[in-house]
C-alpha cells in the first residue's frame, strides 16, 4: 500500500500565517501611529495616507481569513470524523470495528487532500503576494477565533434593514408647477454683460 504524500507543509502554512499576523499588526500600528499624528499635529495631508494603509490592512486581513477559512474547514471535517466514530469501547474493540473506521475515514481523508491543496495553493499566492514584505519579520502567533455561527435566513433580512434613523434623509423636492413659475436662468457672457 502506497502512502499518500501531503500536499501542504503544515509547519510552512502555520509560519505563513503567523508571520501575514505580525505584518498586518505592523500595519495597523503604523495607522494608529499617523491617526495620532493627525490629531495632536492637525496634518491633514496624512489623511489620505492613513486611508490607503487602512485599505492595504483590509487586504492583508481578508488574505488572513481565507487561510482561517481552510482551518475551520479541517476543524469541522475532524468534528465529523470524531462523531462518526463514537465513543470507542476498548474492551469489545473488534477488527470489524477497527475496519468499518477504516472505511469511514477513506472518503475522509480524500477530503482532507483537497483542503490541503487548497491551503497549498493559497500560501503559494499569500507567499507570492506578500513574501518580499514579511519575510524578515517575527512570527506572531494568535489563536485562531472561533468559526462565526452562520444566522438563520431570517435573522440576516433583518440585519439588512436600515434603523429609521439611518436612512438617508431624502432632499426637498420643489414641486413642478414652481420650477415651471420662474423664468429661465439665462447666462450672459462677458461682452453682454459689459453692454448692460
């Protein structure tokens, strides 16, 4: 029987990951450091610069979620894989039993391949995008927060709504039989003007 090679460095993904942490913490320092700025010394100039990295942080942040999306995907297929199995008895553990979770986990582990190669692909373009600016940096580890429980349909058209008092206030229409009262504005240009 031939062993499955991994597609993915598990070590390799983690430090990726670890290191897009300390560059996006990076970031978000040195926008705390230009908002600052922008107060005490009122430079308003740094306005716009403290916007761009604010949207490059958004970027890198989006990056570190796509790789935290894979994880939730591993954690949830480990999830199954433990429910499949049950509560083991060791003192009645049978080779039927040991062969029936063999066979669960044969489909298993071919999706686990797959989200491995997804990861793979994904460092490879993390890697590509952003080595040359974090690879010098120190790896900041962070646990991982908890997947975000999905909302039932309902919940999310209510989220959508706008409260009264946000909704745009609408302009004051000026009715058409006023606009229709007042004499056409007529630009005059400088020589007619001049003759007046």
């Amino acid at each position: 029987m031939k062993a499955i090679t991994q597609p993915l460095n598990v070590k390799e993904w983690n430090e990726v990951l670890d290191k897009m942490m300390r560059y996006h913490a990076n970031i978000s320092e040195e926008i705390k450091v230009l908002v600052q700025t922008i107060r005490k010394e009122m430079q308003p100039d740094l306005i716009p610069i403290a916007e761009d990295k604010a949207n490059y942080g958004k970027i890198i942040k989006q990056a570190i979620r796509s790789m935290w999306a894979l994880e939730y995907e591993i954690d949830d297929l480990q999830g199954d894989f433990a429910k499949n199995i049950g509560s083991i008895d060791i003192q009645n553990l049978t080779d039927d039993f040991v062969e029936d979770v063999m066979l669960q986990s044969k489909p298993l582990q071919a999706i686990l391949f797959e989200i491995r190669t997804r990861q793979k692909t994904i460092m490879d373009d993390v890697k590509t995008k952003y080595s040359d600016k974090f690879k010098d940096l120190e790896p900041l580890t962070i646990k991982r927060p908890s997947k975000p429980m999905k909302k039932p349909e309902g919940e999310k058209k209510e989220e959508t709504k706008p409260a009264e008092s946000e909704k745009p206030k609408e302009e004051a229409k000026v009715p058409e039989e006023v606009l229709a009262e007042q004499p056409p504005v007529v630009e005059q240009t400088p020589e007619v003007a001049a003759t007046a």
